[in-house]
C-alpha cells in the first residue's frame, strides 16, 4: 500500500511552462528533443537552466525542426530512453508526420503541448485545434487546467503510457497563456514520492545488439489490420490502468483527480459546460455567481480525450438538460460547423435514453479570454433552448450574435 | 584547453586488407525482396559487415525500407528500426544521444555501439537533407548517416530526385513530342555539401560499392573516427537506369572512371581523392568519355549529340574549373552556362 511521504516537498510560485519542465526533471528524463515556439518554448527554456544547473542528468537535444523533434524522440525512445518533447501550433502540426509511427511502433514518448492558434494569421493566442488535429493518432491526451494539474498530469502520464500494457505516447496539454504563462502556487514533491509513483522506464524490445529486433516492417496489406487491431486494443484497455495511476497518485501525493471529468457545481443543474482546459478557472468563477442567482448551471470539465470516455460522458451529461460544449477549437465544415468537441459530446450521447439538448459555443478562440459575461451570454442561450425544448442552431460564435 | 565535446570511445574498426580477409559473417542476409543487379542491396551488405554485430542501423523510407524487411523476413540480423522519409539524420541523433545517456546513467552496459542510419537520395538529399545537416553539427554524438544514391525514387516508379542527372528520363521527366529534356536541373553536390558546410564533421566520403574494399573501409573508418560523419554512396540501378542487370558492376566502373562520380574522402578536414579517382586525377589513367556511360543507359537514350556534349562539358568543367576538382563547385572566373535547347 503506497504511503504518502511528507519529505522534501515544497511549494514554489511558477507557470505552467515551468511547471512541465519541474515534471520532466522530477521524472529524471533521459533525453530532451527541443525546437522553439511561442508558448510552450519556455518549458525548453526552463530545461536548458536545469541541465545546465546539473539538477537534471538528460541529453538535451536542440533540434533543427518539430519534425527532426519527434524524430529524435522515436528513435531514442526506441533505445529505452524516456523522453521528454514539446511544441504549440503550427509546431504541433509540422512534426504531424512522427504521430502514427511513434504510436504504431508502442514508444512511450511524451509531448507537452502549450496550445496555440495555427496561422492564418500568425496568432500567439490559445487555441486547441493543434493538438486536437492529433487526437486520433493514438496518443494518449488530456488537458490541465492549472499549472499544478500539468505538472501532476505528466508524472501520471509517463506512469500510464510506460505501463507494459499501455505502451503508448502522450500528449499532455495546457491552454497557452491561460496555462503556461499564469503563475500560481505549485506543490513539488519529494523526489522519493515520485520514485514510488513512477518505476523507471523498461521498453520489453529495445534496439540492443544483444536482442537484435526489427522495428516497424514493411507489411502485406492482410498485415496491417491485426496491428492496427492490437494498437487500437492498448488504446481500449488502458482505462483500468489510467483509473490505477490516478488512484496510486492520489494516495501518494494526496491530490485526487477525476481520470475522466470534473464535474462543478452540477447537483441539481439543469443545463451545463462542457469543456477542457483552463477556461474551467473562470467557468468555475461565472458559475458561482449565477448559482447565487438561483440559476441551475454547473461545469463538466474533460480531463482526458484520447482514450475517450464514451460511457463516462455518456452517463454524465445524461442527468442535465442542455449541455453546452465550449469548443476552443476549430473543426471547419465539421458535423456542427463548428468545434471537433461537437461530435464527440453527440457520440457518447446517442445511446443515452435521456438525451439532452447540445449545443456548441465558438468560444475562446484565437485566445481571447472568454469573459464573465460572456458565460452568462451562453448560459441565457442554454436557458432559452430548455425553455423552447430544442436548440436554436447548433454552433453560436460567441461575440459575433446578440 | 578545455574540452567541449565529449565524443564516447568508438569501437575499433581497421581496414580490411583484402577480399579475402573479410568476415564471413553477415549481418544483413536473406529474405529481401529487391530487383535483380541491385547495388544497394549491395551496399546495405557491406555496410553490415564493415559495421560488425555491435551496431544499430536505422533506415528511413525508400527502397531499402520497402524491399528489405518485409514483415516476418526481415534481412536484418542486427538491430534495426524504420524512420521517416526525412528522418534519417534526427532519428539516428536521437539513438545515439540515447546510447551516451542511458550508458552514462548505468541504465544499459556501457560500451561502443554503432549507430548507422541509411537513407535514398529522396529522403537524404530531398527532404531529410535539413536533418542530416543538422545531425552533422552535433559533435558528440556518434553516428554515420549513408546516403544511398540511385538516382530517382526508385522505390515509387522512377521519379527524379534532387539527385538525379541532368536530362535523365525520369516518369516526371519523360521525353514528349514539344521537349525532350524535362529535367533540367543539375545533381545536387551532397557530399561536397556536407564536407563544407559542417566543419566538425570528421569524415565525409564518397563510394561506389563496385569497388567494394575501397567503400567498406570507408564505412569502417566514418564509424571509428566518432562523431556524426557521412557517406554517399551512388548505386546503379538497373529498373531506374533501365540497363541489364549484369551491368551493375560495370555501370559503377564507367560512372568513377568517366569521372561523373569522383571518389574521395575529407577526414578530419583533410581532402584526399581515393581509388581510381585519385589516378586519373594524376593523370595516370584517362577519363572515359561519358558518351560510353550514358549510353548504356536507357534513361538517356532520347539525348542527341548536342545533350552528351552538354554532358560532357560540365564534367569536363568539374575537373577542370573548379577550384576542387570534383569536389566544391567554386571557380575561378565566371563563366556563361549554356544547356542545349530542348
């Protein structure tokens, strides 16, 4: 039974991108693949002081592109290094090649991203659309909502995506700015209590002349399907072990996470938020003050997307009456013609025998803060539509209708 | 002087003295599926055996992926892993930053392992030429990428690359009824690229495996030397070239003796033209007229007297107005460049 250790541990005042680079020094990574851009480039930088402090005994690899990155994490992780990688936007989506074969060939990379808007037009604001492009390459991904939420999500990352049975890459997400650039208070642990959480990393086939393997073959179409079969099969059973990580991790570190949802003030709501990332802080906030209005709004924040928790959000948001996905993304031309997170909110639900009104807020984008008002805005637009009993359209750019 | 680079002990890798000498281990053997007469299937043989059973090779997409380790019969006996088209270069960094670093933490036995990474003229001197760069200034890592050129993406039906030759019948640069020659840019300088624009690279070479001593032991010295080093091999190729397979061999020959392909090796910064090249260079042997290699070859059957000329000229100028002969592409005057209109 793991014991918590009080030890060492300290609380410091830092951002998210800090907070990421403390994670890959407390989960003593082997080798660092960096390549800047705004904003997750502080987390490189944060690595760079490290390594060169001697607080952290890694290669740090300076590499001449997102695509040269994820190569450089492939094949060490293909060595049997734990491997720490990162990038936002346009970033994210040069290296997009890598995602499919570093997944494919089961390597446990992990990948921070700080999110950013893909250009047009150049835009350093938030928005996840680059990660999220990703999400069905078969990395695991969920999003922080705080930089103390990124730091613990990356330590129980790695533990997930190590597992023997898992063997899969992560994609550990924080909203830019909102995230990686808001400092707040962050518990460091003691190093003994990540030593328990997080057993050293041991690929079961390694490159080593010793064992020689072939990784990634060519293969005969009839192949492909039972390797594909098996890849989506770790994606599929990794919910126990996700369940097990947060559990041990609340027992060590004595912080408890819901693996899949947070939900916020949802007793007795009849319409709620849906959402991930850091726009829950001010949700949370607006949510309040409606509520001592006697409004019945509550929050449903997704902590993890990849492996999907159909059932969960299934079971979850059948209780409400309208649910309002807030997407922060774009997914141009898409079933709403609006967010990705749409459809995902609409799939889980379609079994349900309750099924609520859904409806999707084009909020947060370009990395505009979404403001109180606008919360309210949204929820009077929930109201309306569970008045009314069926939605108005699907997707309201908020901002842009009265 | 301090020390900046910290280059781990490499393993020891004399030079064959002769055929007979060799191993008669391999570590890259059957169950690939390539054509018949191929000469890269050739070099990625030799490659293996001038590395020994210590190494890991690592090979980004193109034919040495596709036909050579078909899942179930991988022609591999060594360790070996597939990277991307581009990856060659950041793929074979990241093994060797993760060999120094897991051998420095105690987490693997600390000793010298080869990490060798292969690649086409597509995914090397195309899209992979920014990493390979890039891996060539990384100093203290060890690793020997080899570019394996023959001259297309042979893999993919024939379609020209950045390193294909001027003129050449190409399936994107077929001969038509209006213009004959559709390829009009020259072959990309790779190793000469590589030589001059990567000053801590230790050891830059070009091979050709028809003259399979000289390209082995090249291949064993980029590996003791330490450090990223770089090697470009051309391999005829008899579907891309469209000659019968028997000729690899000699096709090899032409392409060094008629001195479209110059043999040479710059270690540790000091230029040496090797083999055959080296005597004619000397002016112990003549340079074959390339007529005699182009015309064996069906990819330049369309070219009239004026495109051999042509040809001819920008090898003659190779040898003649560079500065480096064969080498940098540098003159001395400048100088009006005139292709035949096609």
């Amino acid at each position: 039974m793991p014991t918590a250790i009080a030890g060492k541990k300290k609380t410091v005042r830092i951002n998210g991108c800090v907070a990421s680079a403390q994670a890959a020094k407390y989960a003593d990574v082997d080798v660092i693949a960096a390549y800047p851009i705004r904003p997750y480039t502080a987390t490189m930088m944060a690595l760079a002081q490290m390594v060169a402090n001697g607080e952290l005994d890694a290669e740090y690899i300076v590499a001449d592109s997102e695509h040269s990155q994820l190569s450089i994490s492939h094949g060490a992780s293909s060595c049997g290094a734990r491997v720490f990688t990162g990038s936002s936007g346009v970033g994210v989506q040069f290296a997009y090649e890598l995602y499919s074969p570093i997944s494919g060939s089961r390597m446990p990379v992990q990948m921070m991203i700080a999110d950013r808007t893909l250009d047009p037009p150049g835009d350093f604001g938030s928005e996840h659309t680059d990660a999220l492009s990703t999400r069905d390459m078969g990395w695991l991904m969920g999003w922080a909502c705080d930089a103390q939420e990124a730091f613990d999500n990356h330590l129980i990352a790695y533990r997930i995506g190590e597992d023997p049975r898992v063997l899969l890459p992560q994609m550990v997400c924080q909203d830019g700015f909102f995230v990686s650039h808001i400092t707040s208070d962050v518990e460091l642990p003691d190093p003994g209590q990540v030593k328990e959480f997080l057993p050293p990393y041991k690929h079961p086939y390694p490159l080593d002349p010793r064992r020689p393997v072939s990784h990634g073959p060519q293969i005969m179409p009839e192949q492909g399907p039972p390797l594909q079969l098996e890849r989506a099969r770790a994606m599929e059973e990794c919910t126990p072990v996700i369940e097990q990580a947060h559990e041990e991790f609340a027992q060590i570190f004595g912080r408890r996470y819901d693996p899949w949802v947070e939900e916020y003030m949802t007793d007795g709501a009849d319409v709620v938020f849906f959402l991930q990332g850091g726009h829950a802080v001010t949700a949370r906030f607006a949510i309040q003050h409606l509520r001592e209005k006697g409004i019945k709004v509550g929050m449903v924040r997704l902590r993890t997307i990849r492996p999907y928790p159909t059932d969960r959000v299934n079971e979850v948001l059948s209780k409400f009456k309208v649910v309002g996905v807030i997407e922060t993304n774009m997914a141009l031309g898409s079933v709403s013609s609006g967010g990705a997170l749409y459809a995902e909110v609409c799939g889980a639900l379609y079994e349900s025998p309750h099924r609520p009104l859904v409806m999707s807020f084009m909020a947060g984008m370009g990395g505009e803060a979404i403001v109180l008002k606008e919360f309210y805005w949204m929820t009077q637009k929930m109201i309306d539509a569970q008045k009314r009993g069926k939605i108005e359209k699907r997707t309201h750019w908020v901002g842009f209708e009265d | 002087m301090a020390t900046y680079i910290q280059i781990d002990p490499t393993q020891k890798l004399d030079p064959f003295k002769s055929v007979k000498k060799l191993p008669l281990e391999e570590y890259f053997t059957s169950g690939h599926r390539t054509c018949q007469g191929c000469e890269s299937a050739l070099v990625m043989k030799m490659m293996a055996k001038a590395a020994g059973p210590r190494s890991i090779i690592l090979g980004s997409t193109g034919c040495m992926y596709v036909a050579n380790t078909t899942y179930y019969s991988t022609s591999w006996v060594v360790p070996w892993m597939h990277t991307q088209l581009g990856s060659s270069g950041s793929a074979a960094l990241g093994t060797s930053a993760a060999l120094k670093v897991l051998m420095r933490k105690g987490k693997i036995k600390n000793e010298p392992i080869n990490v060798i990474a292969f690649c086409g003229d597509g995914g090397g001197a195309d899209m992979g030429v920014g990493a390979i760069s890039a891996t060539l200034t990384h100093a203290e890592y060890n690793s020997l990428i080899l570019m394996y050129d023959n001259e297309s993406y042979a893999n993919t039906d024939i379609q020209l690359s950045g390193s294909t030759p001027w003129g050449a019948n190409t399936t994107f640069s077929s001969p038509g009824k209006v213009k004959r020659i559709m390829h009009r840019r020259w072959k990309k300088n790779m190793a000469g690229m590589m030589a001059a624009g990567h000053p801590e690279c230790k050891y830059v070479a070009t091979i050709c495996m028809s003259y399979g001593l000289h390209g082995m032991n090249s291949i064993r010295k980029a590996l003791a030397i330490g450090g990223p080093t770089f090697i470009h091999s051309l391999d005829p190729c008899p579907k891309g070239w469209d000659y019968d397979p028997y000729l690899s061999h000699e096709m090899g020959e032409l392409a060094v003796n008629s001195g479209v392909w110059p043999l040479y090796e710059v270690e540790n910064g000091l230029l040496r033209l090797t083999g055959r090249t080296e005597q004619i260079a000397a002016g112990k042997i003549r340079r074959v007229p390339v007529r005699d290699y182009l015309l064996k070859q069906g990819r330049f059957a369309h070219f009239t007297n004026d495109d051999i000329d042509y040809f001819q000229s920008k090898i003659d100028d190779m040898w003649e107005k560079w500065l480096i002969p064969g080498v940098i592409p540098f003159r001395r005057d400048v100088e009006a460049d005139t292709p035949p209109s096609s």
